[in-house]
C-alpha cells in the first residue's frame, strides 16, 4: 500500500526516489504527463478531496475498513451483470 510507504519515508528521501526513478524513465508518453501536471497543476486535491482521503486512512488504520481482492470484485460484478439481465 502506497500510504504505508510514505509513512516510513521521510519526504527527502520521497524527493529523491522520484528524482531517480524520473532519471531513468524512457517513456516518453508519461514524461509528457508529469510535465503537463508540473505546468497546469492538475492532480491537486480540493480541501474536501483531502479530508475525504484522510477520513479513509483513519479508519484504514484504525481496522475499520473491509477489502475485497480483485477475483471477488470480479466475480461480484460479473454475477451482478448476470442478475441485471
């Protein structure tokens, strides 16, 4: 999980992993994506994006949240469509 990442970094060393991995990057196409995010600054959250997302890392962290992996979503929703028809 990417939050659990973060948290055992510190943001320098975030800073630096990107800097690395964006070294070595050869995809030009998602080059083109980072840049145009840098320049228009999409991607920013909004107040209520940002305190939605940190109501879910509490009660993530808390236990409080349930998972599905991606075969039972599969298998959920094909079986949902199935019923729909």
């Amino acid at each position: 999980m990417k939050h659990l990442f973060y948290a055992s970094m510190d943001m320098q060393s975030v800073k630096l992993d990107l800097i690395h991995w964006l070294t070595e990057l050869q995809d030009t196409t998602m080059l083109k994506t980072l840049q145009r995010l840098k320049e228009t600054g999409e991607g920013k959250l909004t107040k209520a994006q940002q305190n939605d997302l940190q109501d879910r890392l509490d009660r993530y962290e808390a236990g409080e949240l349930t998972f599905t992996s991606w075969t039972e979503a599969k298998e959920r929703i094909r079986k949902t469509g199935k019923d729909a028809v």
